[in-house]
C-alpha cells in the first residue's frame, strides 16, 4: 500500500512474531502490527481521551457511538454483532486516559465483518441527541417533580457508592493534581449534568479523528489486507489533523501532602473498623519499564503475602485488618498506592510511622536471594503466561505495547519481557540495588499523599438532598414552554425506544456456512510409553512455558468415599514431601512454578449414564528452565506426601 510506510520492523524472537509499525501519510494514522501463526486474529481502534473535567464525555462517548452508524443505523449494531459473530472476544473499555475497541476472532471474514462495525461506529457514528440523552443524562418530569436519568448517570451513581470508587477519585485528584487523571474519567454523578450535547460531539471529533486513532491488529492474517480494509473504509479521503501534545509530567511536590474523604454507609450503621487509609506515591514515567519491573519486584518482596515484611508489619499493629497494594502501569506516570483497611481515622498516624520506621529498617539490609528469587519467577511466570488472564494474547500484547506507544515511547520496550527480566537480574547482581531503588522511589520521594477515607452515615442523604435541591431550583426557573419541551423529549425518546426495537438488523455482515472452516485447528498430540506409563505430549508456542498433567484412574468407589478423595486431591499439594515440611514446600512450589494442584473429576460412563469413573490428577506449570523443579515436585507428591502433621491437615 503506498500511502503506508513503514517506520519499524522487529523481529522479537522470544515472542515468535514481528512487530511492524507504519504511518498512514496522508492523514498520520498509526498502525502496529504483530505478526505471527496465531489464528486468532485480534484488532483494537484506540483513541486517547483526555479528560478536563469529571463530567463522564468519554463513558458517555464510548456508550453514545454504539448506538448506530452510517452504514448500520440499527440500535446497537455493536451488541446485535455478538448474535451472529464466532467472535473469542468483544468489548468497548474507557481507561483512565484512553478508550479502546478491541474484538477477535478465528474465522477471517468474521474478523473483517467485525472490523467493518466497529470502524463505522467510532468514524461514522450517527451520534443522535436522542442517544445522548439516553446513554448519558436527561431531565425527566414525573407528578411535577424533576428527575435526572440517564445510562452512564445511573451506572456511575451505583459506582459512586463504594469505599473503593471514592478512594480512587479522590486520590488520583490528590497525587496528580494537574494532569487529566485527576477527573473521574467514568464521570462524577454531580458533573454529568453538566456535559452539553455540543461538548459531546466536539469531544469525538477532536479525539475519535483518524489521525488520532491507533490501529492494533495482531495475528497470522496478512498486514496488506488489513490496511487496504482500513484506508477503504475509514482512511480515504480524510483530513490530516495534528497529533495530539504529549502529556506534561506532574509537577513534583515539595511536601508530601494529607487529604481526607468520605464514603456513604447505611445510617444505623456503626462507623467502628469502617475507614481506610492510603498512602500513595508517584513513582517513575511508563516509559522506564526497566525500574517499573524492579518496582513491581519490589511490590511482591513487601507485601504480596501476610507474611511479606510490610504487610506483616501493619497487619501485625492490629490497627488495620486487612492491607492492599497496586501499581497502575497504564497512566504516564506510575502511582505506587499502599491502602490499609478496618481502620480508624486516629490510627492514620501510628500506621504512617510504622510504615516509613518498617521501610527503613527494611534498607539497612539486602533482601535475602531465595525470596527476590521466588517473587522474581512469579513476576516472570505472570507476565510471560498466554491467556492466563482469560483474554487472548493479543490484548494483553495491545495492553502493553500500544498504551506505551500512545504515551510516545517505544512499544518493543514492553514486549520483550525475557529480556527486560534479564536486565533485571544483571542489576541484581548488586545486593543493593533494590534497597537503593526503594529507598529513593518512596523514602526519599516528597511526592507522596496519605488518604484517609471515612465512613459517613448520612453522606448519600446529603448528597440526595443537594441534588433535590438543584433540581427543586432548576424547576422553579423553567418556563411553561421549557417544561413542554422535556416532556416532547421525553415522548421522543419513548418513541425512539421503541421503533428500534423492531428494526431490521438485515445491514449488519452475515457469516455464510461457507465463510466457516470446515476444518478445526489440528493439535498432533503425539505418544510414548516409558515402561508402564503412558506418556501423551503436544508441542506448540506457549511462550516458554510447559504444562505437565498427571493422571491416575482410580477404582470403582463408594458415594461415601467420593468426600474423602475430594480432601486428598485438596491436600495432596499443600502437605510437605521431599523431605520439605508444608511451609516450605509451598515456598519450593512458589520459587518454581506457576501453578501446582491436585483435582478429583467424575467422568459418566458411556456404557451405564447412571455410574460414574472417578480420576486424579496433578497439574502443574512453570518456564521452561524450571521444567526440572517441576518434575521433581511431581515425583515427591507422589512418592512421599506426609499426612503425618494433623495440625496442618486440621486448618483445613
């Protein structure tokens, strides 16, 4: 395609694909593209959407431009697809400063039926005021009394009413006070009334224009087809527009800060154990993802456990019942949030102090090697795994490479997380680099906000009545002609509702029987034997990791037995064997695999559907230099299980 160039082509050998990124010349697009023998193709349109308020314009859009098209000006083309699509995968997601469409699917012509839909709608969307009101806010009159409704108001209401949607906004508004994060990108229930249908429409077409879009397409399907489709269908004959300025870092505070907020709980309610405290720092840009990979090391070396050093010491303080921890490595700049639970306001204090007094006890010493090793391979193992979030491949792919790329760095740097571990454990090397790394990263950081969020008994009354208020107010200025004009609003909307509803959805792309491959994907499972057991085994790309099972039939049993060996299969694995007592066995299973258990299946017999085949097996997981551990791990479960310590065998 001429009006493409390309601008990068790397081949990433750990991840058996090409990275290839183009410009679209004319208008600026910008396209990336993994290629690889994946079938399931995956394609995401992302757009940023930087908010400047908290009145919810992106919710609101991302609601607004699935309500029909140009080319398909049906109801929800989007939704209607889902019923006559083989899709794997299907969603529209507002972030914090971006909005994606992403979709995948196996079957070509699908995919492009799919791609077709989901260009028309965020190019081409009717973006009707009738679907306005109806996705984001509305004045209603019912018995002479005015309402607020609409979709996105009432989501973001239910929202709202939790401890964590409110802890959330005010601390991103505290600790990134002068960057885009610091709105509710979702939309505050009180700002959504402000947003203008005029806001709407100039906020898609400054943000959903082409130039502005990224196009993400991921799998084995050809580039060429995928940019003829796109410069068919949404990229000729359009405008160029500038890109948009890069985000600004946040000004560095010269003292920490202290804040406070409230949340809503039921009037009778007892505020007693009710309130959280969060201590939260912004750490280093997205665009280092060396240090962000170190400081989510260190995130797990501190508190993935109870038995984590910080965690255990401000559990251990009792003056919280339960500690949260979070890094969020999709904003520019990475906040690190420590959040303290089943606490009072007075023990906000008393737990800053054992937290910084934990910490700097913490840097007198290196970290012992078998814990940074143990949390390095769960690091690894989580960040390497395909599909171990349930989502294809190729979204966690666009997570991390695309939402890197828009914030104006390089998407490889994401991608290539064998050698970015490598780099790591070259820093490691030195005995002092974590404690030196967390020692300037929160220690030493005056960029830094405590949070305390209290429990109120009458907060959702006030805020009820305040909207009464406004409402009460707003009605009493409303002429006779402006109160006509709600209820014909209202009447239209009605009517819209309703004719939707029975329109035809006959626009929409078909699948033929014919576009469907009449041949599944084919998985050579090859056999062995090695004296009496058989042994099944199946090679593919699983990036570097091996999945074992074990398999044992057992004899015909008892319906009394079944609850027996139901609490074998649950034991067997967190007993000690080897040698190893549990707590260390848990350890050797955490230091080498990505997952160990046991399960009891019953399988009906295909002869007598009233009886069942009880069976075993042990399944296990790790990369691929740890294969060896992970063998061993079956041997000694099998071999020597100890059933011997009933105190452990009693806690469960």
């Amino acid at each position: 395609m001429t009006d493409f160039q390309v601008t990068k082509q790397l081949k990433l050998e750990e991840l058996h694909c090409t990275l290839q990124q183009l410009v679209h010349v004319p208008t600026g697009a910008c396209v990336l593209h993994i290629a690889n023998d994946d079938p399931e193709n995956l394609f995401c349109l992302s757009f940023q959407t930087l908010p400047d308020s908290s009145n919810g314009v992106a919710h609101i859009l991302a609601h607004t431009v699935l309500c029909g098209s140009k080319k398909f000006p049906i109801k929800d083309p989007f939704f209607s697809m889902t019923r006559r699509s083989l899709h794997t995968f299907m969603n529209a997601m507002t972030g914090q400063d971006f909005t994606c469409y992403p979709a995948s699917s196996q079957v070509e012509k699908d995919f492009y039926n799919l791609l077709e839909v989901y260009l028309d709608a965020v190019f081409y969307p009717e973006l009707k005021q009738l679907s306005f009101l109806q996705e984001g806010h509305r004045l209603e009159l019912h018995d002479h009394q005015l309402q607020i409704q609409g979709v996105v108001y009432n989501e973001m209401k239910g929202a709202m009413s939790s401890a964590e949607s409110r802890l959330w906004e005010a601390l991103a508004k505290a600790l990134m006070p002068d960057l885009p994060y610091a709105h509710n990108s979702g939309g505050n229930p009180r700002e959504i009334p402000n947003l203008t249908y005029e806001e709407l429409l100039a906020f898609h077409r400054n943000f959903y224009h082409p130039s502005r879009c990224l196009f993400f397409f991921y799998g084995n399907l050809p580039l060429e087809k995928h940019l003829k489709f796109i410069e068919d269908k949404a990229l000729r004959h359009v405008s160029k527009m500038a890109p948009l300025p890069p985000l600004p870092r946040q000004r560095r505070f010269s003292q920490p800060v202290q804040t406070r907020a409230y949340y809503p709980i039921a009037s009778g309610e007892s505020k007693g154990g009710k309130c959280e405290i969060a201590f939260a720092w912004l750490t280093v840009p997205l665009s280092d993802q060396e240090k962000a990979l170190a400081l989510s090391l260190l995130d797990l070396l501190l508190l993935d456990t109870d038995a984590s050093p910080l965690k255990m010491a401000l559990l251990r303080s009792g003056l919280c019942s339960e500690v949260e921890a979070s890094m969020d490595l999709e904003m520019s700049e990475i906040p690190w949030v420590i959040i303290c639970k089943g606490c009072d306001p007075e023990d906000a204090e008393p737990l800053k102090k054992i937290l910084f007094d934990t910490l700097q006890k913490i840097c007198q010493k290196p970290f012992e090697t078998k814990h940074v090793e143990a949390c390095l391979h769960q690091l690894e193992f989580d960040r390497t795994e395909i599909g171990g979030e349930g989502s294809p491949f190729g979204l966690t792919l666009f997570f991390r490479a695309a939402l890197l790329h828009q914030h104006g760095n390089d998407p490889e740097n994401a991608l290539l997380i064998h050698s970015l571990f490598k780099q790591l454990r070259e820093r490691l090397l030195n005995p002092n680099y974590l404690t030196d790394l967390l020692r300037a990263t929160l220690l030493e950081n005056s960029h830094f906000v405590q949070l305390t969020l209290e429990p109120d008994n009458e907060l959702e009354k006030r805020e009820l009545e305040e909207e009464q208020t406004r409402l009460k107010q707003r009605e009493k200025t409303l002429t006779p002609k402006e109160k006509e004009e709600i209820q014909k609003k209202m009447q239209a909307l009605s009517r819209y509702q309703e004719e939707v509803e029975h329109q035809s959805l006959d626009c929409l792309p078909k699948l033929q029987l014919a576009d469907v491959p009449s041949v599944t994907r084919d998985f050579p499972l090859g056999q062995n034997k090695c004296d009496e057991l058989e042994i099944f085994h199946h090679n593919c790309f699983t990036n570097h990791i091996t999945y074992a099972d074990l398999l044992f039939d057992l004899p015909d049993l008892s319906a009394s037995d079944l609850p027996l060996v139901f609490l074998f299969s649950k034991l067997l694995t967190e007993v000690g064997c080897g040698g190893r007592e549990y707590g260390e066995n848990l350890e050797f299973q955490q230091a080498y695999t990505g997952g160990f258990q046991c399960l009891m299946s019953l399988h009906v017999l295909q002869e007598d559907p009233n009886r069942c085949k009880p069976s075993l097996s042990i399944r296990g997981k790790a990369l691929q230099h740890n294969v060896p551990q992970l063998f061993q791990l079956f041997g000694d479960v099998v071999s020597s299980a100890d059933f011997t310590d009933e105190k452990r065998i009693r806690s469960f």
